[in-house]
C-alpha cells in the first residue's frame, strides 16, 4: 500500500484537483484507490465523489474524510493507493501526513507569489530528513506563458528541489469535467486528455511505480 499526499501552503493551487486527476487515473489502471480528504472545510474530494457516483461515472472513487493520521491509517487495509488531499495551510499535521507518506506532491503556480511559499516550505519540510527525498513540486494551473515556465523551473531548480516534467495546464475545461465527477484524462475534449494524460503518467510513475 503506498501513500501519496499533495500539500500546500496556499489554497487554489490545484492540490484537490490533481489529487482526484491522480485517484482517477489509478483507478482506471485497476487500483484500488482511497481519496483520503483532510480538507474539512471545502471536502472537494468527497463532494466530487458523491457527484461522480451520482452520475454513474466509471470505476468508482472511493472518498473519505479524515481529521487525524490515526484514523487515516485506521481504513487503509484492503486499498493499494491513498491519496491524500490536505488544507491549504502548513500546521503539524502537514508534517505528520507527509512523514508518513510515499511521495509529498506540492502543486504551485508559476508566479513567484505561489512559488515562494511553496518554496519555503519544501524547504521547511525538508529539514525532516525523512521528508525531504519525497518532496516533488507540481507545476499547476500554468498559463500559455513559455516565459514564465522557464523561469519558474529556473527557480526551483536552483532551490534543488524537484518538480514533475509534466505540467498541468490552466484550461477551462478541466473545471467543468470536475463539476460532473470527471477528471482529467476523463474529459470528452480530445485536447485536454490528451494534456491530461502527460501530467497522469508522471503522478502514476512517482505514486505506484518507482518503488
Ligand atoms: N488546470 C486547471 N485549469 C483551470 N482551472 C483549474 C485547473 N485545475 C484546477 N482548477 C480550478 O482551480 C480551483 C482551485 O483548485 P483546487 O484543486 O481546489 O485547489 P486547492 O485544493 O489547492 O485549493 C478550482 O476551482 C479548480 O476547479
Ligand atoms: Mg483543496
């Protein structure tokens, strides 16, 4: 059973969206998959998955809410991937969550708003030297700009930090998919599975195969 969580020092950056891309695409590889949502404020995990099993969407996507590590470790058995969603904050649970994790994904935006306290806290995460071999940064809702991505990569590559080769695309179309219990590769739209499915492998090869 492996763990994969996704942090962040801030809301909006994609944490809960590329978590069900991640369930999802496990899913339809056969996993047995657990959507573990520490999120108890917004819940998006669990809304999105009452929504999918509402709409019939195929396989399921097992979501569950958890407000402590105990009781996340007490409904793992029987799954082989659990995807954690977190708040958008850094508290002493974000730690524990990430020391107990396989792979700590942190979702950023290319602009140095997002990217300095995604920096910092990698960086903070990282003094765990437990943590710090886990910590991949995720290049998330990024624009049409090649500009800003060089620079950003530029950036985080300096930090010596590591970051997905793939990035996952600002695209309208993403949204609606998730407001019907779809995501990412799940899309109608040819264009977006196909940029979709870049991003899935990435998540897939850290999360299940690179053991
Ligand atoms: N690739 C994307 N393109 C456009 N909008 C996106 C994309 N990914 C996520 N979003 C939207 O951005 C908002 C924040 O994403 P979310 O995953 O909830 O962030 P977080 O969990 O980090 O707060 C949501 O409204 C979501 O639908
Ligand atoms: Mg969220």
């Amino acid at each position: 059973m492996r763990i994969v969580s996704f942090v962040g020092q801030k809301g909006g950056v994609g944490k809960s969206t590329l978590a069900r891309v991640l369930a999802v695409a496990a899913a339809r590889k056969g996993h047995k998959v657990l959507l573990g949502d520490f999120d108890l404020e917004q819940l998006s995990c669990i809304e999105w998955s009452a929504t999918r099993l509402r709409n019939g969407i195929e396989p399921d996507v097992e979501a569950r809410s958890f407000k402590s590590l105990k009781k996340l470790r007490q409904s793992v058995e029987g799954f082989d991937l659990v995807v954690v969603d977190t708040r958008g904050l850094a508290d002493e649970l974000t730690t524990d969550i990430s020391l107990e994790s396989d792979v700590v994904f942190l979702p950023t935006g290319t602009s140095m708003d997002d990217l300095r306290p995604t920096l910092a806290l990698a960086r903070r995460l990282a003094k765990n030297r437990k943590i710090g071999n886990k910590i991949v940064l995720i290049l998330s809702k990024v624009g049409r700009s090649n500009r800003l991505l060089e620079i950003a990569r530029e950036t985080i590559a300096n930090a010596g930090l590591e970051v997905l080769d793939n990035i996952w695309p600002e695209r309208d179309g993403f949204q609606a998919d998730l407001d019907i219990g779809k995501a990412g590769s799940e899309s109608n739209n040819a264009y977006l599975r196909e940029a979709a499915a870049l991003i899935e492998a990435d998540l897939l090869y850290l999360a299940l195969d690179n053991q």
